[in-house]
C-alpha cells in the first residue's frame, strides 16, 4: 500500500471516530460523573454541567466529563456515596440524608430553622468542609462542593395552615433529621430520594412532600398537590446538604493542570455558584404552581412560632445523638450558626 493511501486511511478512521485530530492527541482523561435528578432539572442542567463544560474549556479538552444523569451507571441514589469511594464513578452529586447517620456533623446545617440565607449556608457548609468534615468523615472522597438548598416548602394535599394540619399527614422527607422534625410536628414521615416522589403522590403512599420550589417542576410537582406552605421570617423551616465528591484515586492520579483546572473551580466557588443557582430557580418553580391557580399559605410569624416551638426537640435530640458519638453538639450548633453569619447569613 502506498505511503498516501495509508495516511488516507488513518485519516478517515480518525474522523469515523467523530474526533479531530489535535482533540483525539489532546485528550488525556474521562471523567464519569453520575447523579440522581433527570437532565432538565436544575442542579444537571444549570449547575453540573456548567461547571464541567468550564473546566473542559479550562483544560483544552484533556479532560472530559461523561454525564451519567437519573442513575444511568446503575444503583440507587442512596448507593451514589459507596460509587464514588469505589470508583463505580469518577465525580458524584447526592444529597447528604441519604445515607442516614453517616455523616453526624454535617446534619448541624439540617436542624430546623437553621438555614438563613442559602447562599451564606453553603458557604458556611464548605468551610466546615474545609477545616474539619474533609478529614473526618469525608475522609474516603474527596469533596469538591458542598452547599445547601433554598428555604423548604411543604407541599401536600390538603392546606396546612397550623402545626395541627399536618396531624396524621403522610409526608415524604429526605433525610434522618427532617423526617424526625415531620415526626414531632404529627405528621408520618415516609424517607425516600427525590426521584420516588411523583409515583409516592399519585398512588397516595404520601399525602405531601418537603422539597423546595426549586425542583418542582422536574417532577410535575404542582400537577400532583394543590396546597403550598411557607415559612415567613428569617429562619427556613429546613434545608438539606447536597455534596458532589470524587473518588480520591481518580483525584490523585490526574495531571497537575487538570487537577488545578478542577480545584480552580470547586470549593467555595462550587458552593456558592450551585447554592446561588439553586436559589434563583425558586421563583420559576413557584410561578408554575400560582399559573396553575394552586393555592400558597404564607404562614404568620405567630404560627411559624408555633412551628419552631414545636420542632425544639428535634434539637434536643440531636445534640444527646451527637454527645454519644463524642461529639459536643451544642457546640457544633454554635459553630455552624457563627460560620452562616461570617458568611453573611
């Protein structure tokens, strides 16, 4: 075969593969990044992927992220923790709660009415992270974002007006500690992840959900109950953790400027940047539901009381929880309130 033909032929090969060259020599790494929400909602849509698409620019296309979105690689949300420290996946997002009691202190951030602003929050959540939860119980991944989001929302059924409403409600909550924060308020928790909640409703296993506006209209939510509750004042009723961590072999085995491509982007500027987009796609969730002519309770200050009152020993709980693990729990409250005013919370 003669030298022109053969170079024909690689080239032809080279472009079957849907690569230009230089992009095919310049390629060094494939990152598989798995999480639980379906493509369109907010955090793949307009968090994750933006994030991966700078660092991919960042880097000139040695490094690229295959987005593996609802589960694809397999498993189930709350398994997504064990992937990442296994290398099942490269990069995960989950939230927190759902590997219930294996990370104590980042619970500190769940307690009712802890969350003031959510930007402020996560911020408050990544320096933890930082300077103590990255030693300690992240130890087996490394944590590339930590943030939280915005204010919590009961949606359910029948209106809830009064801490009395949600007496024998079904509700589904996301994690350990805002399911005992259901129990004390009468209502039955039911814990499942996020995806389980649409067919949860529409069979009537659950009568509502906490979840805030934000992911709303992922899962069609003002289509399946037509009572909205909010909590006026400074303090939101709950938030949950929301982590996305990468296995620490992946981690440690990359080149350096990809690495620092990837550093260059995580950390307090994931939080902040995830937290803000988070919050910012509350409203569009809220309007679907006001369009649908659903009905919003904003709650008084005087019955949002009545709701923290309520939720105290949630609290008190806790803290004796976390003095059996050796932990001062009080102290860690303290900790997390002073980082989210730092932070401007």
């Amino acid at each position: 075969m003669k030298r022109r033909t053969i170079m024909k032929t690689m080239a032809a090969a080279v472009l079957a593969s849907g690569l230009a060259p230089g992009l095919a020599a310049a390629q060094e790494v494939t990152l598989r990044l798995h999480q639980f929400l379906p493509p369109p909602a907010t955090v793949p849509k307009h968090i994750i992927k933006p994030w991966a698409a700078r660092i991919e620019e960042a880097t000139g296309g040695k490094v690229k992220f295959e987005h593996y979105d609802a589960m694809a690689l397999g498993g189930k949300p709350p398994e997504l923790m064990d992937q990442a420290i296994d290398g099942v996946a490269d990069v995960i997002m989950t939230v927190v709660g759902y590997t219930p009691g294996r990370f104590p202190k980042t619970e500190v951030f769940e307690l009712p009415f802890m969350m003031t602003n959510p930007v402020a929050t996560a911020k408050a959540f990544q320096e933890l992270v930082e300077t103590d939860l990255q030693d300690g119980e992240y130890k087996d991944v490394k944590v590339l974002g930590a943030w939280v989001h915005g204010p919590g929302v009961i949606h359910a059924d029948r209106p809830i007006e009064t801490v009395e409403d949600m007496e024998g409600l079904k509700v589904r909550g996301p994690t350990r500690v805002i399911n005992d924060m259901l129990k004390e308020l009468g209502a039955t928790p039911i814990g499942m992840p996020l995806p389980a909640i649409p067919e949860a409703l529409s069979k009537g296993v659950v009568g509502g959900t906490v979840i805030p506006w934000e992911v709303t209209p992922a899962i069609k939510l003002a289509e399946l109950v037509h009572n909205h509750t909010e909590f006026t004042g400074d303090e939101a009723l709950y938030t949950a953790t929301i982590v996305m961590v990468m296995n620490k072999d992946s981690y440690a085995k990359l080149p350096d400027d990809i690495r620092a491509a990837i550093d260059a982007e995580s950390g307090q500027k994931l939080a902040e940047f995830a937290a803000q987009v988070m919050w910012d796609h509350d409203k569009p969730g809220r309007d679907i539901a006001v369009k649908a002519g659903n009905t919003i309770i904003q709650l008084s200050p005087e019955q949002v009381e009545r709701f923290k009152a309520a939720s105290q020993p949630v609290i008190d709980r806790w803290v004796a929880e976390m003095d059996a693990k050796g932990i001062d729990g009080k102290a860690l409250i303290a900790q997390a309130k002073a980082l989210i005013k730092k932070h401007g919370g």
